[in-house]
C-alpha cells in the first residue's frame, strides 16, 4: 500500500483509505475522492509544490500534504 | 406590476453555465474556463417567443452545498433563504452538467432536487460527448424524476429550442412536482430522530428532504455556522447534532464526516447503472489537454513558457498601445483647440476646454493598454491556461504567504486593483485571501501609467545604457518591479503576523483546454472598458469641476487669476512643507491633493493647472510646461529627472484610490483593514519617497 504522493507518474491506484485527519475530506468526498475510487497521478510540481490526478474522467490539483494522507493499492497496467 | 416567473442557473465550475446565461439573455457577461469568474449572481430579463418575459439568475459554480469560499457561499445562502421562505424560490433551476462528467455533476444536482423546484437538466458540451461516457438520458429524467433533460451545447446551440419549449409549457401550466430524493436506512433515521424533530421545526421541511438535511449536519455540524440563522436556532440545532452523535455507535462515527457523500454517490451510482452508464474508469489514453500539459505544466519548460507569456503581454502592452495612444493624445488636444475656437471666450470655455476635455484626455489615453491587457487576460482565461499557471504557481505563492489562486487577482492588478479583489472571492482559506487583498494595491496597476509616461518621456532622456538597453523603458520597468517584489516581500511579513485562519487544502480542477470563442472575447474585452471608462470617468469628470472652479478662483480686479494666489494655489502651499523632503513642490501638492481620489487624475490636474495658468488660447503642451517651469527665485528648473522619480516612486505606493478603499471595506466586512491598507501604504510612499530623493541628494544628482 503506497500514499497518493508516493504513487510514480502515470501510475493507476485504487483507493483503500483516507486518512481521517485529512483537511478537506468532505469537499474531496464531495468531488469524489473516496474509498474504491481509482485514481491516476498525472504529474508532481518540483520541490514538493501540488499534485495533479485524475479522478473519474476530470483532473484535479492537491497539495503534498494531503496526498500523503490519501492510501492506494496500485493496480498493475 | 405582475411578478415575472425567476429562473436559476445552477451548476459545478466550468461546466458551462455563464456561457449558457449569455447564449439565452444576449448580454454580454463574463464567461471563463476559470473556477469563479461568476462571482456574484447576475440576473437579466429574457423574452421567448411567445412574448413570455422571465427573470434568469446566473450563480457562481458550487460542488456542494456545503460551501467552501465566499462564491460558493453566495450559492447556498441563496438555497437556505429558499428553504425558509418558499416564497422565494425560483419558478425553474437549470441545472447545467458536463455530459462528459456526468456522476460528479449530479452530487450538486440531487442535493437541489431536494428543494421539489421543477428542474431542467441541461447535459452540456453533448457535441463533444466521448463514446465511453454515453447513456440513457430519457432513462435519467425518469429515475429523477424531473422536468426534463436536454442534450445541450452552448457551442453548437444544440437543445436551445427544447430549452425555451419546455420553459414556455411551464411558464403556461406551472406544474407542482416531486423530484427523487436519496433515501437513508432505517437504522440510521432512528439515530438521527433528535436532530430530524429540530431540523424540521426550523426549516419546515417534510419527508426524505428533512432527513437528508439533517444527515448533512450531522457528518459537517460545522456547516451550520456558514447558514444565516439566528443564534437561538443555531443553537437548538447543535444540541440536536450533539444528541444524535450520541447515540450512534462509535464504528459508525469515524464515517459519518463522509456519510452524506458515501450514500449520495451510492444512489447516484444505482441511478446512472440503470441508465446503462458504463462503470468509469481512469482512462488509460492521453487526451489532448493531457499531451498539451506534457509542455505547458512540465516541471522546469511549464513555468519557463509561464514567465514568457508574461514577458510577451507586457512588451506588447507598451509597444503595440503606443500607436493608438498618440493618436487619442492629438485627437483629444486637437477637439480641446476647436472648441475653444469655435466657443466664446468666458468661463463656460474655460470650464469645457481647461477642465473637462483636459481632464477626461488624460484617462482616455490609457484605454487601449487596459483594452490589451484585458484582452490577453481574457484568452488566459478562457483557454483554461489560468488554472495551469495556478497549480505550478502554488508552491512559490505559498512560500510567499499567499495561495496559487493568488496568481490570477495579482495579474488582474496590473489593469487594476478591483477586479483584481474581487476574483480572491475563490481563494477558499481567509489568512491567505486577506492578504492577497492588501498587497494587490501595490502591484501597478494601469492608473500609474499615465504618471510613469508622463514622468518618464518628459525628465527621463531618450539614451541607452550599454548601447542596447533605452533608458526609459527600463525605468519603466524598474517601477513595475518594484511594486511587484514590495507586494510580494509584504505578504510575507503579513503571513508570518497574521493569525487569521487558513485552510491548508488547495483543490482545483483543471478543465479540458478549449479554444475561446473570439466574438465572447471581444465583447467582454469591449464591456470591462466601457466599465472602466465610465467608473473612472465620472470621478475624473467631477474632480476636473471641483479643481477648475479652485483653480479659476479667485479673480483679480482685471478679471486674471493668479495660480499661486488661487485657492488650490493656497492649499498647495499649505501641504508644501511637508513634501518638501520628497522634492514636491506646491504645484503636485495640488495634484497629490486631487489624486487621493485616484492615481490617474494626477496628470489632469498638472494639465489644468498649466492651462490655466497658460493665457494664451487653445491648449498647452503638459511635457513642455513641466520642463520649461523655472522656479522665480532661484531661476533654476522647478522639477528635475530626480523629482520624476520621487513622485513615480511615490506613486508605486501610495494608496491612493478610493474606489480600492470602498471594495477592500466590503470585501473585508469593516474598517480595520482598509485602513490598516492605508496607513502602511501612505507610510511606505512617503519613506520610499523620501529615501529615493535625500539620498539621490546627496550622491550627487539633480
């Protein structure tokens, strides 16, 4: 099991948890981002700045610090 | 007068809405591939066919109803008022979805239907609808049980007949209708009974919407802080929220935060199955935003291509505006010529050709770089680029004390403060956002311009430095710059004594790119610069009046007026000693006097001020005026290359315009922070000011 910030570019994961202390679970539950959900990174910004996934067929940014809190299994392609 | 029936326009971001507002009321409104840029509600009157006028009311883009920023906020007050006061509610919601994202976009969308208003769900962009993500939309409007749903495309003007149709039969028959509501289990509902006997008696709201209500407060009770309710309700409410919480089991109470969303999307899953919706998953395959980012957002050619952009607006601003510019300069002193040719001599000239051509002159000049910077902005933005240079932006911003959302604010600066403010409504985290709102005066913005211009191509000599590098376009720059890195070091220093609260968070969609559509371009281009004109216009118009009259006045017995002994003359004078260090004389005391009101009437007021002191007929030349000044007792230069730069250096921070003043008063809800915006700025032009001019005293210039 790997964080959403760890996951390689490209990498497809599929999500198994989501850390409870996370800052905008609602909203991202609201967008979406919840348990069972798959999720592809699409790119990290250097020096540790957001991330960009794609979550059902839209894209969407996130920092560092909320990745991390994000868990996934990663689906082999 | 009869009421005519109301309409809502509701939706996620970027779905569209704004463009199908234009597309049905004709007037020419802001519609952007940026999350926020309908940051109010706009309403217009619209007429179909037959003669039936409604009301339709464009809303900010909401995900939920829980709101997360202050635009999302203006949505779900709108929505609590028409839970509480039935009377209110609109007769019909469009509701507009991305067919192309149609599970998210109706998370929004049941949490309306609960509300029962007849509702037409407008499956946008159907034109460009990918195979894979085709289903069974009669089977929808069904299972929804709504007013309709209509394949639609803002682009193509695909459904837009059906839409005015199904409007009209309402309008003819208004309908009493009960949409689908998602349903909660047993067990739960019984956990929930404290606060659902609550929730109904403050909101009375009956069935499945006061149980789907209550499920709401009790996984975000914080949500209730953000309705408008009375304490007294408020509180029973959270008592309420507390027994409930009470008596579910603990396993149950670390999932209710997402509960309201888990069993939405539940239901909404079931729904789309049944409509033969295809289960999503992440598509494996590129598409073409997805290859246009592998350049535009890489990590090191994305921010490089970013600064290039930047480079590129402002090279043209100042090289390509320059053409029209000179002509509006003769165009505007010739008219002042022939109405004072044409006129009688008398105050009523005077008063037409010294105060109000003069003066309205120096603000039309600077029209077509607005106009240009608009117009870039406006391509940024509806080709979806703005969103990208915020993700790559955000890390810098934050380190800076800011948010990425900031980027945008800070490059409408650069055309004015304003709007600039009024788009941080998106920065959903208050620390960072009230920031950005106290530095965005200190970005340049196009009312310096006409200062910088007339400063630099009157005492700035036309040399170049290294042979390569002319010297007044890079002085230009040096001011543009440091307003910039000022602002920036500002809100460093701000963020680390701040302690307002901050969301930590920095959720974004990043649309598809689209190709903007060039006629909507122009018009919003063509719109925000009649705004302007009119905005400013009508403050320069009245200060021209006020200042003429004082500057005309009084007369001496052969009817001449002295400026110095005039009555601006006079307050002139009075101020003179305290911006003696700065190397200003009475005559831009008069001018700073004037510009409090806003930066650009600086350059009016010298015009007028030189007109009338000029006796000779027709219009002067302000550049020659200003270098030709000797000062009478000392016969030397009134003004030197070193006091242009004081009084530009003054005006990269001075806070003068009280439009910002009255914008950061309601956008900051009191007095306590344009204030605070005041004093920090005034002090700040007024040290840099007199740094710039003792300093550059000593070392030797004039």
């Amino acid at each position: 099991m790997k964080n959403l910030y760890n996951m390689r570019q490209n990498q497809v994961g599929n999500v198994t948890g989501i850390d409870s202390r996370l800052n905008s679970k609602i909203r991202l539950a609201e967008m979406g981002v919840m348990q069972g959900v798959d999720i592809r990174l699409i790119k990290k910004t250097p020096m540790g700045g957001p991330v960009e996934i794609k979550i059902n067929n839209y894209y969407l940014t996130l920092r560092k610090e909320d990745a991390m809190l994000i868990y996934l299994d990663i689906l082999e392609s | 007068m009869k009421n005519i029936p109301k309409v809502a326009i509701l939706g996620n971001p970027n779905c569209g809405k704004t463009a199908i507002f234009n597309l049905l009321t004709g007037l020419n409104q802001k519609v952007s591939n940026y999350p926020g840029i309908t940051v109010e509600k706009k309403v217009a009157n619209v007429s179909l066919e037959k003669g039936t006028l409604f009301s339709l009311e464009d809303y900010p883009g909401t995900y939920s109803l829980i709101s997360q920023s202050i635009d999302e906020k203006i949505v779900s007050d709108n929505i609590y008022t028409w839970i509480r006061e039935p009377d209110s509610k609109p007769d019909a919601i469009i509701y507009v979805a991305d067919v192309n994202n149609i599970r998210r976009n109706l998370y929004f969308c049941t949490q309306l239907l609960e509300l029962d208003i007849p509702t037409i769900l407008l499956l946008n962009m159907s034109d460009i609808l990918i195979d894979e993500n085709k289903f069974d939309y009669i089977k929808l409007k069904e299972e929804l049980n709504i007013l309709n749903v209509i394949p639609f495309s803002a682009a193509t003007h695909l459904g837009v007949n059906a839409l005015k149709n199904v409007l009209s039969d309402l309008f003819d028959n208004p309908t009493h209708v009960i949409n689908s509501k998602m349903k909660i289990n047993n067990n739960l509902l019984t956990n929930m009974q404290p606060l659902i006997k609550i929730v109904e008696s403050v909101f009375h709201v009956k069935d499945d919407f006061k149980n789907n209500m209550s499920l709401r407060f009790i996984c975000n009770p914080k949500h209730i802080k953000n309705i408008s309710l009375n304490e007294a309700d408020k509180n029973i409410l959270n008592k309420g929220i507390d027994d409930s919480v009470d008596s579910v089991n603990d396993d149950m109470k670390i999932l209710l935060p997402t509960l309201e969303s888990d069993l939405r999307y539940g239901w909404i899953d079931q729904i789309l199955m049944s409509c033969s919706f295809k289960k999503i998953k992440v598509i494996e395959r590129k598409t073409k935003s997805e290859k246009i980012d592998d350049v535009l957002t890489h990590p090191w050619i994305g921010p490089l291509i970013f600064v290039g952009i930047l480079y590129f607006i402002f090279q043209s601003i100042f090289s390509w505006a320059s053409i029209p510019m000179d002509f509006i300069d003769s165009m505007v002193s010739s008219f002042g010529n022939q109405v004072s040719n044409i006129m009688p001599d008398g105050l009523l000239r005077d008063l037409l050709v010294d105060g109000i051509i003069a003066g309205i002159g120096g603000i039309v000049i600077f029209l077509p770089q607005i106009l240009l910077l608009m117009f870039f902005m406006t391509i940024l933005e509806d080709t979806g680029y703005m969103t990208r240079a915020t993700f790559m932006m955000d890390k810098f911003m934050r380190t800076m004390g800011l948010h990425g959302k900031s980027v945008l604010p800070i490059m409408s600066g650069y055309a004015c403060a304003i709007p600039g403010i009024i788009s941080t409504r998106t920065i959903d985290s208050w620390k960072e956002r009230l920031i950005t709102i106290l530095i965005l005066p200190l970005i340049s913005c196009s009312a310096r311009l006409p200062v910088y211009v007339l400063m630099i191509g009157t005492f700035i000599p036309e040399t170049y430095l290294f042979n390569f590098i002319g010297l007044q376009g890079f002085v230009m720059v040096v001011m543009y710059f440091l307003g910039t890195i000022t602002a920036f070091i500002l809100a460093k220093i701000f963020s680390h004594f701040l302690s307002e609260s901050s969301n930590p968070s920095f959720i974004m969609e990043l649309p598809d790119y689209r190709v903007p559509i060039i006629k909507s371009v122009i018009r919003q281009v063509l719109n925000k610069g009649k705004l302007f004109l009119v905005d400013a216009g009508k403050i320069i118009m009245i200060i021209s009046i006020i200042l003429w009259f004082l500057v005309s006045f009084p007369k001496d017995s052969s009817g001449n007026v002295d400026i110095k002994e005039s009555y601006a003359g006079n307050i002139g004078q009075v101020i003179e000693p305290i911006i003696k260090p700065l190397g200003f004389d009475w005559k831009i005391g008069i001018a700073l006097i004037t510009s409090f009101a806003a930066r650009e009437v600086v350059v009016s007021t010298l015009s007028t001020i030189y007109n009338i002191d000029d006796d000779g007929e027709g219009m002067v030349n302000l550049k020659e005026a200003m270098l030709n000044d000797m000062n009478p007792e000392t016969g030397q230069n009134t003004y030197t290359p070193l006091i242009a730069i004081s009084l530009m250096v003054f005006y990269v921070y001075a806070a003068q315009c009280m439009a910002t003043f009255a914008v950061v008063k309601s956008e900051t809800n009191g007095w306590k922070w344009p204030i605070f915006m005041m004093v920090y700025m005034t002090l700040l032009a007024y040290g840099m000011s007199f740094i710039v001019f003792q300093v550059g005293r000593i070392i030797g210039f004039v």
